[in-house]
C-alpha cells in the first residue's frame, strides 16, 4: 500500500504532498517537514482525497475569516 506525507505550512495554509511507497519512508519525510515548521501527517493513499478535501475547507475557512476581519476594521 502506499503512503503519502502530506505537510501543511502552519502559517499560510498552503500545503505539499510527496507519495512514497511504505510507511516507513512517509513517516521519515513527514518528521522532515515538521522540523521546518509544517503540519505533517501520514496518510493512506486511498484516503488522500477525502484528507485535500478536507483541508481545503479548512484554508477557505480561514479566508473567510480573514475577510470577515478586514470587513470591519
């Protein structure tokens, strides 16, 4: 089965990905990328979708939000 490292920036919310090919490999690459500061997580290939979906709610929440702010300042 294959696994992909999915890091999100904690700042921007913008996110990479890298598949690899065990989970062995995607949980070194996702310890790589929280140590320059990214939200990292291991996940199932086959769960990829529903996870981007998922954070991609999440980063238009927070544009949302951002534009809610600047509305009424």
């Amino acid at each position: 089965m294959d696994y992909i490292a999915q890091a999100i920036d904690k700042h921007t919310g913008l996110f990479r990905t890298c598949t690899v090919a065990d989970k062995e490999l995607a949980t070194k690459t996702a310890k790589y990328y929280r140590s320059i500061g990214y939200n990292a997580k291991v996940i199932p290939a086959d769960e990829y979708d529903k996870a981007s979906e998922e954070n991609a709610r999440k980063r238009q929440e927070q544009i949302d939000l951002q534009m809610d702010v600047k509305k009424y300042a």
